[in-house]
C-alpha cells in the first residue's frame, strides 16, 4: 500500500463504509483465507488486575497488508486501535480508531453468517439482547434477508421499548417486545443473541425447525447464551474461527465436554463462503452461527477503509516511523 500513511477517526470510519458494504468485504476475507492468500492471529489476552489487554490480527497477502486490532479493557471502558503494516516493508500503513469498525466487524460477520445458512425466505427476527450492538445486529440480518419483524427480547422494560421504536424508525420493520426470551424465538426464522449473559438465556426447545441462530455474545469459554441442547440442536455449527472457538466458545465447548457436540462437524466460515445454500442445508434444519471475533475481519474492513480514505482524501497524515534492523 504505497501512499502516505493515515490515521482514521471514528467518525470518518462510519462514513467510509457502510454495513452492506462491510458484508461484502467480509466475504472476499473468508474466501482469500480459503485460498491461503489470508491468516488470523489467534486472540492473546493479559490481565494486571481488573484491566485486561486484548490482540487480536491477521495478514492478507493480496493487499500486502498484516495488521492487529489492540484494547485494553477496564472497567472505566476501552480505547480499541488497529495498525496495519506493510508486508515487505513492515511501515505502518494506517492507524484506525476501531470502535465503530468492530461493530461493523462484528454485526458485518453476522450478517455474511445469516446470508449463508439462513433460509432464503426468512421474514421474521428474534433479536436477544438490547445493548449497544443490538442494532447493528438486526441491521445486518436485516441487510441479507427480507426481514419485516423483529421481536425484542430483553429483561429492561424501557431499553426493549426504546430498540423496538428505533427498529420501527429506522428500519421501518414491525417490532414486538417480550420479556420472555422462549415466546420471542417461538417460531422466528432467524435468532441472534447478543447479550453479556455468563449462563445460557436461550434452549432448544424454543427453536422450531428450519430456524438459523446467531450466538454473538458469549466470546470467552466462561460465558454461555446457548444451552447444551440448542447446539446439539443444530443440524449444522458454523464459527467464525474453528480453532479460537475451540478456546474461547463457552457454548461449543460444554456441548462437546457433554458428548453433544463433535468438534470434527464444526466448518469454519472460510468453508462454507461459497457453497450453495441448499447444499449446506434443508429447509427444515436448525443452523448455528457462533461468532467469537477473528482478527483478519478487523484487518480486511481496515485495508478497505484505508483504500477508501486514500481515494477520497480522508484521514490525518502519520509521520512514517523508522524502519529498524535485527
């Protein structure tokens, strides 16, 4: 990546890129690592108390480009950055403020999930959870399906009244609130739980057939929104990162600690990205997406941003750093 090296604001990332568009990028991320043309660094975490540091990255060998996405979170919250290095050179290329891009990571990942194993005439939206990223999540299931409802699951009265009007507002969809997350799922097409619970709010009774799950929340191995049988449920289990589920998908790996699960039938999304939905399913079958966060997404959205800002002018210039040698 030759031009100059920049450092991108949150505010510009949320008007360089939108989420449709991160799908896509997304997309093009798990077919290049189907290739072998792009990697991801598996997560690496230090505690000093209550702070913990967190890395994630990745490479992509097409653009040149291998990067890390770094927080340190507390419990006063968090400043998350990625940099981005040139391959050859090892110069840093770009610095982005990645708040905004890990939420289009993250709802972007959903939302290529949801296009893949959903069932192409899936209307309706179980959303668990009213959080920050909530939204972004209905908007990107929204984004991949012809949603024309959603309902709001959630224990806080007036947070599940406030993210059923803004669903209502801004994606001019029905929205229907419950306090009981089994009615809210009872018969949904597509559920996506992103929540911070630490002991499962979804069971698999509550799912009907032909239903596609989205586990979001839960990235650690002590958190769990799923319990044993949703997963064992499932007629398919995708994670975004086989090998990182392995250590960090709470749900995943107490399914398979109780026989449930067999590690070996889990795909990982670079498998699936371009097979045939009605080869990796029927119409009846119960899907399962778990997502735990990869650091080549942050990566890939952070190549594209900085060729957008590169075209249209945008970012603040970076004094390139001295290059040093062993």
């Amino acid at each position: 990546m030759p031009e100059a090296p920049v450092w991108l604001t949150e505010d510009e990332v949320s008007g360089l890129l939108s989420l449709p568009e991160a799908i896509g990028v997304l997309a093009e991320a798990y077919r290049l690592q189907a290739a072998g043309a792009a990697a991801t660094m598996r997560r690496a975490h230090l505690r000093d108390g209550d702070a913990i540091l967190h890395a994630v990255g990745g490479s992509i060998a097409g653009a040149g480009v291998a990067g890390a996405k770094t927080w340190l979170h507390t419990p006063g919250g968090a400043s998350p950055v990625l940099v981005l290095f040139a391959l050859e050179s090892g110069v840093v290329v770009g610095v982005v403020e990645a708040f905004a891009l890990g939420q289009l990571r993250t709802a972007g990942t959903s939302g290529l999930a949801t296009r893949l194993l959903a069932r192409e005439d899936a209307t309706t939206l179980a959303l668990v959870g009213t959080g920050r990223q909530a939204f972004a999540q209905a908007q990107a299931v929204a984004a991949v399906r012809r949603i024309a409802q959603v309902r709001v699951a959630g224990r806080d009265p007036e947070r599940r009244a406030a993210m059923a009007a803004r669903l209502r507002d801004e994606l001019e969809v029905d929205s229907v609130e419950f306090a009981d997350v089994a009615a809210a799922v009872e018969g949904a097409d597509v559920v996506t739980t992103i929540t911070r619970a630490a002991e499962p709010v979804l069971t698999g009774d509550a799912l009907s057939p032909g239903t596609h799950v989205n586990a979001v929340g839960a990235i650690v191995p002590t958190r769990r929104e799923l319990d044993e049988t949703t997963v064992a449920q499932a007629d398919l289990v995708v994670a975004d990162s086989v090998a990182q589920a392995r250590d960090d998908a709470g749900e995943l790996r107490a399914a398979a600690d109780a026989g449930r699960l067999d590690w070996s039938s889990v795909r990982g999304l670079d498998e699936v990205v371009d097979r045939p939905l009605e080869v990796l399913r029927s119409r009846e079958d119960i899907t399962l997406f778990k997502a735990v966060g990869v650091g080549l997404s942050d990566v890939a959205l952070g190549v594209e941003l900085l060729r957008r800002a590169h075209a249209c002018g945008a970012g603040q210039p970076l004094r390139t750093p001295v290059l040093t040698h062993d």
